[in-house]
C-alpha cells in the first residue's frame, strides 16, 4: 500500500474521486485498497484521496527519508522520551496484570468490535498502528476517527459508533464515548483507553506545538498554537500549554477514564508502558482484545514491533533528521516541574491522582 485511503461519506458506501488523470501506480493502489481499511475522514486530500503516511505496511512507517516519517520518529521517539524522565522523576502508575485486574483471558471470545481511544499526545499515532495491524491480521476493516468537529465538518457526522469491527477515536471525550456505550450497533464492544501522566502530556504538548513544522495543529480555544508560543519565552509557553491541556485534553482524558475504569471490557494503559516494556505492553493489548490464547497473538506482537523507535540505535535515529534533542526536551520538563507552585501547575498534575498516578512529593 502506498498509504492512500478512500474518503467515505455517510453512509460510508460512496466514494468520492475527482475526475482527473491518474498515474497507473495510483490506479494499483486504489484496486488494493478495495481490500484495505476505512476511514471516516482524512488528514490530507490529494487526487480526491487521503493521504495517511502511517498505516503504510512496511518497517519505515512511511516512504524512507521523507518528511512524514521524520515527523513520526520524532513524534514518538521524545514521547518515549518524556515518559522516561517523568517516571524517574517519581511520577508513576501502577499496572497490574491483566488477570488480576480482568476475567480468564483464555475464555474470551473477539468481540464484534474493538475500539482504541487516545487525547492528543497520549499515543494516537502509535494505537493507529496497532489497530491498522490488528484489522490486518483478522482481515477486518478499520476506521479512523478524527476529533469532534472535523469529523462535523467533513462527514456531516459527530463520531459515534464504528460500522467497521475496529477503529480508532483521536481527541476521545465523554460525548463520543455516551454516543457509542448507548449504541445498540455497539453493545459488547471492547476497547482500549490510552491515557498518559499529565506533565509528560503538557511538556510534549509544548514541543510538539512550538515546532513551526505542527503550526496548524493546536487546541483552537487555547493559547498553545505556534505563533502563540513564539511570541512569549519558555516559561510562560508553558503556562500557556498548562492551561489549555488542563481545560481540554487532560479535561477529557479524565471524563473517559471515569467512564470506562470500571468497565470489564475496557483496557487502560498508559502511554509509559510501552517505554517500560514496548513488546509485553502490546501482548497484554492484543491478548486482551483477542483472548491469551488466539492464533494471531504472536505474530501481531512480532509486526507491531517496527513502531518501537524506542528499540532504534542511536545510528539509527541519527539517519532522521531533526530527532528531539534529549537535552531540550529534559530541559523543559525540569523548567515545567519548578514551576509546581503555579496555580496552572498545580491544576494540571491534579489529574495525576484521577487517572492513577503517583506525584513525588518533592
């Protein structure tokens, strides 16, 4: 696949091309793509086709050097890397087995439906891998979700339930999630909630945000985007970014977490696991959708491990340009955590207790 999907519109059974010359590589693709995954929107629009990068099926995520798969190394190789200096900081989330915490994973049947929730920065590009895998291996369908109001924009549609057996959800809510849970279409659908430690979330946030090539991507009611952040220093950059992942993102990553933390067919985990331990986190993620004991558990475990940049040499990442800077990166962490005594600070790491997370005291 050369990453292209076709744009569907409800209900989902029209595609849309515009009718203009098409190289015989693009016309492969769209035959391919027959057999592919869905989605419920795009990201990029060319030849009337979306254009996502990251569901390309091959171990450079998306075609080597180019500029998408540079972002997509860089995007998850300094999430690894604020995870890592959050939890040696002392901020820490206890993970429990999953036969503690759920039924006999060997009785579990696949679900109808298996559903992957993310917040901005809590792994969305990394769940979008794994549930494109997943749809693979069972030769099901995928969708992808994007936030609330694109999807409005472009589908006439609010995200509710999925009509495909997998499918992710970007900048999941309470509303979605209330749209999906009273969904006849949706009863028994098992899912996995992604959730992260709130200052690993805000400090990526500002990374992330105040780098000009993500200038379009911000929270619209915040104060966070990059011709914001660029007018201010460091310091209040972060305040800024507090504030809007304190009303938004964090906001709602609580809202779903308290939605599903008691559910039984509900997963939560925490984008640090997969620092922690990359290939048993996606064991426990698979297993749990599919039952310990499904055929497919090995192999999916053995093709998601492409997307653990955190497994990369240094070499490696070093073939990527503009990789993010350790020393940056740790650097406004440490900025941020001084900073514990404003009251934004103190809002934000609130949610460390609602989503199970330990804050050192000091």
């Amino acid at each position: 696949l050369d990453g292209h999907w076709f744009r569907l519109k409800p209900p989902r059974t029209d595609v849309l091309i515009e009718p203009k010359p098409m190289s015989i590589q693009r016309i492969v693709s769209l035959i391919l793509l027959l057999l592919g995954p869905c989605s419920a929107s795009c990201e990029d629009e060319e030849d009337g086709l979306c254009s996502n990068m990251l569901l390309q099926k091959h171990l450079d995520i998306a075609p080597k050097d180019s500029p998408q798969q540079e972002d997509w190394v860089m995007d998850v190789s300094q999430n690894f890397m604020v995870d890592r200096i959050v939890r040696q900081r002392g901020f820490k989330r206890r993970v429990l087995d999953l036969q503690v915490t759920h039924m006999d994973l060997n009785l579990l049947e696949v679900p109808k439906q298996m559903f992957f929730f993310t917040h901005h920065k809590s792994g969305t590009v990394l769940a979008r891998s794994l549930a494109i895998e997943l749809a693979s291996e069972l030769q099901e369908r995928h969708t992808k979700y994007m936030w609330e109001t694109y999807e409005k924009r472009h589908t006439g549609h609010f995200p509710g339930c999925a009509p495909t057996a997998v499918a992710t959800y970007q900048n999941m809510n309470r509303n979605i999630l209330e749209r999906i849970q009273t969904s006849d279409q949706c009863s028994g659908f098992r899912s996995i909630h992604f959730i992260r430690e709130a200052a690993a979330t805000t400090v990526s946030a500002y990374l992330y945000h105040s780098d000009p090539s993500h200038s379009n991507d911000y929270v619209k009611e915040g104060l966070d985007s990059y011709e914001d952040l660029r007018r201010v220093d460091a310091k209040h950059g972060l305040l800024q970014e507090a504030k809007a992942q304190e009303e938004f993102t964090l906001k709602d990553m609580e809202e779903v977490h308290a939605g599903l933390v008691n559910d039984p067919n509900s997963l939560v985990v925490g984008l640090e696991e997969f620092e922690m331990d990359y290939d048993g986190t996606t064991r426990k993620i698979f297993s749990f959708l599919l039952g310990s004991s499904h055929a497919k558990i090995d192999t999916l475990v053995q093709k998601v491990k492409a997307y653990d940049t955190n497994a990369w040499s240094d070499s490696q990442l070093e073939q990527v340009n503009h990789v993010a800077d350790k020393d940056e990166t740790s650097k406004t962490l440490e900025l941020f955590l001084e900073m514990k005594d404003e009251s934004v600070v103190q809002e934000v790491l609130k949610y460390d207790k609602k989503l199970g997370y330990d804050v050192p005291s000091e």
